[in-house]
C-alpha cells in the first residue's frame, strides 16, 4: 500500500510528480567544511509512479546512471520501478527476514482494500501493545543483521563506483532508504546532527497524512504510545532512529567505524567517497 505524499519541505526538494519524498543530498555540510555537490546523491520513495516529466529530469540534469532500491521481492513485484533505459537497477533488501514475513502476510492481507480500510487498519494496530514494540525494534534489527550490514556495504561500494548520479529509495524513502542516507553521510564526514536532521525530514514529506491519523487515533482514545506508532509507520521516528545511533555508538564505537568494520566499507573507500561527491 503506497500512502499519499501531499507535503514536501522545501529544502532540496526534487519536484518530480510522480516521485515521492525525494531530496537532492548536496549542499549539506561536512564536519571539515566541505559540501556534498548538487545533483550526484540523491535519495526518494519507490519509481513506480515515475512520469516521463521524471524520467527526463533524472536523465538530463541529473544524468542518473544507479539506481538502489532497498525492497523485498514482494514489495518490488506489486510496485515494479519504472525502468529508465541505460540505467544500472541493483536491488538490496536490507530488512531482515522475520520482518519480511510479517510485511509480506499484511500485503497478503491488505492487498485488495482501499486506502481508507488500510489507515484504519493502522489507526487499530496503533492500539496494539505488542505492534508499538515491534516498531521500536525495526532501527536496531536493520543495524544489527548481517546481511543488511552486508548490502549496504554493498550500495556504499556501487555508489563510489557509479558513472553519474546515483538514487537510492525503498518503498517511502524513509526509513530503509533513510539509513542508507544516515551511512552515506557517515563516511563523507557529516556530524550527527546533520544525519539525524536529514532523516527526520521525511516526517515534513508525510506530516499531513501523520497528522490526519494521529488525531483518529487520538479520537479513539489513544495516547502518545498510539500516536507515536504512527508517526515511526507513516512518517519516520527520530527518537527509534537516534536510540539506534546510541546502540551502534554502544556495540560498535561510534558510526564511523561500524561502517568500516560493519559494513566493509574502508576508510581508504570512504576517502574516495569524500574525494568524489565533496567539494
């Protein structure tokens, strides 16, 4: 189920029409000062609403030649990508198995209703002790498996190697999508304010949809729990994504080195990396 998007921010906001929540990466300041260029790193939603209009922004001013697309199988068949001739799709699925399986049972589930049964679904699984859990510990399951750990080392390498610019989504461009950003900036440099105010823009992307759903939920009786479930399912969790940043901080010393030994990803690769996309 693909939600709305009807709000983007306006801070290197890419105005495609069929795309959704997508933002151009440059701009954005490094800890040694240096930016990252314009029009090279790029990261959305899903392409499977992308318009002629898009595929011609993409290929003219941005010469995308790399495409990452961190779904599933079942996500990736109901929504396929529009493909865009001599561009290079690699496909990642950076969610680990036993969240898979529960997605994939809901899509099963939820496959044929409208978009009005499916938010009043999660208007009731709002309400769900064991769902508020779950969400909670999606951040930390991603950061933790090891094939996820695997692929993304895998995307860091493909976008170091790409000709052209390369644009990295999931379903939303959230939160799959959003960690693939937060390692990015990781090994260009960037403070962890920066990562952490990147990730929490796509709650600006989805904030009217959040908020319609919030106040049903809060019409139902429920409180921050129940709210707070919707806006980490709609929108993105800073504070789910910053205890995770805690957690890697915990186990693995801090970002820069889980991605060098993590995700395989060198300091001599993340070197280039800076070399190639900073200016």
């Amino acid at each position: 189920m693909i939600l709305s998007c009807t709000h983007t921010p306006e801070s290197r906001v890419i105005p495609f029409e069929g795309i959704e929540n997508a933002r151009d990466m440059g701009g954005l300041v490094m800890e040694d000062g240096r930016k990252v260029q314009g029009g090279k790193l790029i990261r959305s939603g899903n392409l499977s609403r992308a318009t002629d209009a898009d595929v011609d922004l993409l290929t003219g001013k941005y010469q995308l030649s790399d495409v990452f697309d961190f779904r599933f199988d079942a996500e990736a068949a109901a929504d396929p990508d529009h493909i865009i001739e001599g561009v290079t799709y690699t496909r990642l699925s950076t969610l680990p198995q036993a969240f898979i399986d529960g997605f994939s049972q809901g899509r099963a589930d939820s496959s044929q209703v409208s978009s009005k049964d499916f938010a009043a679904a999660l208007v009731n699984y709002a309400a769900l002790p064991q769902a508020q859990e779950l969400v909670k510990k999606l951040y930390p399951a991603i950061v933790s498996d090891r094939l996820s750990q695997r692929y993304y080392g895998d995307f860091l390498r493909g976008v170091l190697a790409s000709g052209g610019a390369s644009l990295w989504h999931c379903s939303q461009g959230k939160d799959r999508a959003g960690w693939a950003s937060a390692f990015v900036l990781g090994a260009l440099g960037a403070s962890r304010e920066v990562i952490v105010a990147d990730f929490d823009l796509s709650n600006e992307s989805y904030a009217p949809y959040v908020e319609a759903l919030s106040a049903k939920v809060r019409e139902n009786g429920g409180g921050e729990a129940e709210v707070s479930f919707i806006r980490a399912m709609v929108g993105v969790s800073r504070e789910n994504f910053e205890a995770a940043l805690d957690l890697i901080d915990r186990r693995y010393g801090g970002l820069r080195q889980y991605i060098t030994a993590q995700l395989g990803f060198s300091e001599e690769e993340q070197n280039a990396l800076k070399d190639k996309y900073l200016k």
